[in-house]
C-alpha cells in the first residue's frame, strides 16, 4: 500500500501469471472496490464464493487425457495445420521492428464511427466484433507478406464452464487460427472464413498451446 498523502492511497498487487489471468483481476476488481471501503468502516464484507474451484479445471484437464478428447483435440489441430509454412509472413523490415522477443504492442483508439460500422457488420453477417477486427487484421498481413495463408495466435478465456468465471488462476490459452482464402477474396467472405474457423477453434480450446505446437511441428 503506498500512501500518496493523508487522503490518498495507492494498492500495488503483483501476481505472478501462473496463478492468476487477467480474467480474474477483472472479474475480482470490483470485489476489493467493495471489500475495502467496508473494511476501512470496521465492517467484515465476506465476499461470495467462487461456484468452482481451480482444482476443478486441473482435474478437468487430467481427464480430457483418458477419456480421448485430448486425442481428437490432437488431430483436429494437427489437420489445421498440417502443411503450414512457418516463416515469417512479414518483411524483413517489419520482423525486425518487432524487438528481441519478436513482437510488439500497438494500442489504437478506435472512431466511434468506425467502431458502430464493424458492429453493424458483424449483426449482419451473424458474426462478432473481434471476429470483424480479426479478419481486418488478417487483411492487413495479406497485404503486407502477400501471402493468403496465416496463421494469427489469438487468447482464448479457457472457462468453458460457468461455475469457473469466478475463480482465480490462469486459464488462458493461445489458438493458432489458420486463415486461408483465395486472392481478391471479398471482405465479407473473408470475415465468414473467419468466423468458421473461429469456432472451430474454440471447440478444441482446451489443449494447451505448448500440445498444439508440438502436434502440428510448429515453433510455439
């Protein structure tokens, strides 16, 4: 706790991403918003409890590996991506820009309406916001390698049941979505490539990405 003054406060928590995903810090920060004034007023909030627990998701995991869906989540990711070519799609320039750990972190402030537009899009055409801004940025490595066969790691929340979106710990996962259309395809057909694969994808989430990686012959 860092105190600023008299009247100002700051709490710092660091935890370690083994323990804890961003999913949980925003599902458990408007729980201490809330815990703390009442601690302060000499109350004792008693947060609710989680319906699961963490220990639930691991068991979860260690049975996917005897009731064969970890086999048939093997083989629908290595289909995927069977004959992927996994050098870099960017120019050289850009692979370079990227720094030492290969990537870099660009934050964009969306126009309102550029933004309603892509929500009017994805109603139509039966589809999301992130599966609209994801083609348009499949798009954009289209025409940046020229290359009309990527593959684009996205996160995944990995709670695939309702009793885990309360609990604290690390869930996510990486999907390697492979997106592959014909040159000059239209926007729209891309988005409904886009889509499909998207919820594909997201029925096999569960295996992890380091699995994934290793059953396609990919780099992870």
């Amino acid at each position: 706790l860092l105190v600023l003054c008299d009247t100002e406060s700051v709490l710092v928590l660091t935890v370690h991403h083994i323990v804890c995903d961003a999913w949980s810090m925003f599902f458990h920060q408007p729980q201490l918003a809330e815990i703390y004034p009442s601690t302060v007023r000499g109350g004792a909030p008693r947060p609710p409890a989680p319906a699961g627990a963490y220990a639930d998701f691991v068991e979860a995991q260690l049975a996917a590996s005897s009731d064969g869906s970890t086999d048939r989540a093997v083989s629908f990711w290595r289909r995927r991506l069977k004959g992927y070519a996994t050098d870099s799609p960017l120019p050289r320039r850009l692979s370079e820009d990227a720094g030492a750990h290969g990537a870099r972190r660009l934050e964009i402030d969306w126009p309102a309406e550029v933004l309603a537009g892509a929500q009017r899009l994805a109603a139509r055409d039966g589809a999301t916001l992130y599966m609209v801004l994801l083609s348009a940025f499949a798009a954009l490595l289209h025409r940046l390698s020229g290359r009309d066969d990527l593959v684009v790691a996205s996160p995944v929340t990995n709670r695939e049941r309702e009793e885990w979106e309360s609990v604290v710990g690390y869930f996510v996962n990486l999907l390697p979505l492979r997106l592959r259309w014909p040159a000059e395809t239209p926007f729209t057909e891309l988005l409904a490539v886009t889509r499909e694969t998207v919820l594909e994808a997201q029925t096999h989430q569960r295996l992890p990405i380091h699995q994934i990686a290793a059953a396609a012959s990919l780099r992870p």
